[in-house]
C-alpha cells in the first residue's frame, strides 16, 4: 500500500512525463502499469 504523500507524488510525475506509463513506471518501480492511471484518475 502506497501513503497519500507517495500517490501525490507520483501523479505528479505521470502528469510531468506527459502522460507517459512507461516512464513513470521506470522511476517510480509502480507494481502495474495501471497503477499510475488509476491515480491519476483518482486526483
């Protein structure tokens, strides 16, 4: 389970990297590739 803090922080990357999964996956060790949409999806 990721904190709030950490949720924030990386959807604040996706949007940084333009959207891109692959990328935030890269920097972030994200356990899905869903992981990042949903959050945002959530913001």
């Amino acid at each position: 389970m990721y904190s709030h803090a950490s949720i924030i922080r990386a959807v604040e990357l996706y949007i940084k990297l333009d959207k891109r999964v692959e990328a935030t996956i890269r920097q972030l060790g994200c356990p899905t590739k869903n992981a990042p949409r949903n959050w945002y999806r959530e913001y």
